[in-house]
C-alpha cells in the first residue's frame, strides 16, 4: 500500500510495466529457478551502498557511501579471517558508482546463497535514531515507502534506467503497485536473516532495535537467494552520525553483521543436517492408513498451552514457520499437529509443532512434518525459551 495521499490507478502504462517484468521473468531461467529454499551457505554477497557520483544520505560532516564501505569492508574481514570456507565477494570495494541491477547481477552471476545491502539511513527529525532491516515485501507504512524511494531514485543517474528497469519511475507511487503483483521467492530466509541481524544491533551492538521491515528496493527485486537490506543508522542524527563515522562504531556494526551471518549460516546448514540425514519411518509407497494415525505421539499430543516459563525441562520441537504477523495456535495451517506453540523474538514469531523431551522421537517425526512444511527443523525450548540445540543436546547427555 501506498501513502493514504496518493492514490493510483492501474492504467496502461502501468501494466505494460508489468507484462515486461513478467516477459523478463519467463525468459530468464536463473529468476525461474530460484523457488527452492537455500540449504547451504558457502557465498555471500557484500554490497555497499551508493558510491562514486552518488554519495547516498548526507550527514553535517559525513557521507553515506563513505561510512557504509568502510563497514562492509569489515563484514567481509570477519567473514574471510573467521569463516574461511565461505566466499566473499563485493559489489565494490572502492569509491565507484554500481547501478542498482548490476548489483543484484553480480550476486546472480555468482550464485550467492545471501546479499546483504548495506546503508545509513536519513530522515528529515534530527531525533530518529536506530537500525532497521528490511526484505523484500510490501507494507502499509507510508515512511517505509519513503525510505524506498530515496534509496531507489539512484537509478536515474544511470544512463538509460528507464530501459534497465522496465519504465520503473523511483518516485511515482503508482509504480509501486507492481511489486503487490510479483511474488518473492526466498522471503522467509530473508525474514529469519533479518531478524539475526536485529538480535545482534540490540543485544551485542547496544542499537536501538526498529525491527525487521519489508518494503520495495529495487536492489533486492531481482536477487535470486535470500537478500536483506540494513539501515545501520541515522546519519541525520548527529550523535549517531559520530558513532558510525567512528572506527569504533563501525567495527561494532560490522561485528554485529557477522555474527548474524554465522549464526544463519550454521543455522541454515543444521536444518538441512537433519532434514536430509534422518531416515523415514514410514514407507510412504505402502501406507494404507491416514497420515494423522501414523503421527509419532509426541505430534498427536492435543495440548496447545505454552511450556512454562519456570519449566526447567528440555524439551524438543519442530520449527515450521517465521512470520512478521501473529497466527492462532488453532489456526488451519497447524490442522494435523496437536501440539502448537508461539515463540516472539524480536518483531517476529516463530510457530513449532511437537513437544517431546526425546530428541529421537522428535527426529522420527520431522521428515512428516517436511511433507507440510518444507525446511522445517528441530529446535530445543527450555522454560519457554528457544535455546541452542547442542546445548540441549549436551545437557540431556
């Protein structure tokens, strides 16, 4: 949705906007081929924002492409010094002007399983302050959309961006309607990246956390993998401006990234550790009763009640589902599986099925629970908290 002040219609120019993207799509097979989940991470693409003639956001004493190649530069240091099997690479690591579809070609071209964006945000009250991470997506917020436009509008210092991106006008809310009607591919690894990366600003970087946010960047329109876009922060606001100017306050950024990339990293491989690993118990080709009546008990269990907070037990689950809005445990979605339970991290909420102390009866379950939620994988809960589960491995050993 647009500002509530703009109101657009769906007229020829705008859907010959969309059957070109959509010829675009159809002819290009890399874009068609992108809908299976990311299971394993050994690329990442860094990409600064802005550079060369277009300095992005400015600040009293600052500029955006400055500051955020500096801390990009050193995302790609404790990738490269801590990580070494996965492969780096930049979309620049010098003063130069990138367009905005090269860069996305760039992550493309080298089959990156993630592209993280980043930038400094601006914004007209001196007092904003904070990082956000966005993906791909629409929303209702009128100043998202703003943010979109502003880091969208470099495209016309390209020379020819009308062609390269389809007559996409950056500052027309009309054109925003085409991307209500595309859909992304890869937005829920996005989300969960996100929501790393605003866990890492809170916790370890001392940032004002504003969530995880989803709005249209062209940046991240044509990525085929998993893409996010960090406003690190304010360069609008003096103080904040200083800190990241500092080398201090990048290195804190950075690091902040970095751990969020491990993390996703080891927790995207565990998923497709045990999805792929555990063995079938059931021989799909001669079931001759109901699913529902082949569920492991742990899944048919009918309570749909939160583990207490003061429950020291460890106990095992299978994850199904991160989404930016709140669901019902009864909802439709969960049907064949008795128990349900709702974890909010941050701006997001995590659903999982099952609850058992045995890992083993949990593990038996997960390829059935594959069949409903395709990368769904086992987590551990101990007084109402998701915590690491080779700690919970190691406690129950």
């Amino acid at each position: 949705m647009v500002n509530k002040s703009v109101k657009p219609l769906l007229n020829k120019r705008l859907l010959g906007i969309f059957l070109v993207s959509l010829l675009t799509l159809l002819n290009d097979p890399q874009l068609l081929a992108a809908d299976d989940p990311v299971d394993k991470v050994d690329v990442v693409v860094l990409d600064a924002g802005h550079g060369g003639k277009d300095p992005g956001a400015l600040g009293k004493n600052s500029r955006e492409k400055d500051i955020v190649l500096a801390i990009t530069l050193k995302v790609g240091k404790y990738i490269e010094e801590n990580i070494p099997d996965v492969r780096v690479i930049y979309t620049r690591d010098k003063d130069e002007f990138i367009e905005l579809h090269e860069r996305a070609n760039i992550a493309n071209r080298n089959n990156a399983d993630l592209f993280i964006s980043i930038h400094a945000n601006w914004w007209s009250n001196v007092n904003s302050i904070g990082a956000e991470t966005y993906t791909m997506g629409t929303s209702d917020d009128s100043r998202n959309l703003q943010v979109a436009m502003k880091e969208n509008s470099v495209i016309t210092l390209e020379e020819d961006y009308t062609t390269n991106y389809e007559g996409f006008d950056p500052n027309s809310a009309e054109s925003y309607i085409i991307f209500n009607l595309m859909q992304k591919t890869f937005l829920q690894q996005s989300v969960d990246f996100a929501g790393l990366v605003q866990d890492q600003f809170r916790n370890r970087a001392n940032r004002k956390d504003r969530g995880v946010k989803q709005e249209r960047f062209l940046v991240l329109w044509r990525t085929t993998m998993p893409s996010v876009l960090v406003e690190t922060g304010f360069i609008s606001n003096s103080k904040e401006e200083s800190y990241l100017k500092s080398k201090q306050g990048q290195e804190y950024i950075a690091s902040a990234i970095y751990r969020a990339f491990k993390e996703y990293k080891e927790d995207i491989e565990e998923r497709s550790t045990y999805t792929n690993n555990v063995p079938a118990t059931v021989d799909k080709s001669s079931r001759k009763v109901p699913d529902r009546e082949i569920r492991p008990k742990a899944i048919l269990q009918r309570s749909t009640e939160p583990i207490a907070s003061g429950d020291s037990s460890v106990y095992y689950m299978v994850q199904v589902l991160t989404t930016t809005l709140t669901r019902p445990l009864d909802d439709q979605t969960f049907s064949n599986y008795g128990h349900v339970s709702e974890f909010k991290i941050n701006n997001l909420y995590k659903y999982a099925v099952g609850k058992s102390t045995s890992y083993k009866q949990i593990s038996e379950s997960l390829n059935q629970v594959c069949e409903d939620f395709p990368g769904a994988f086992i987590i551990a809960v101990q007084a109402g908290k998701i915590i690491p589960l080779e700690e919970a491995r190691k406690q129950n050993k």
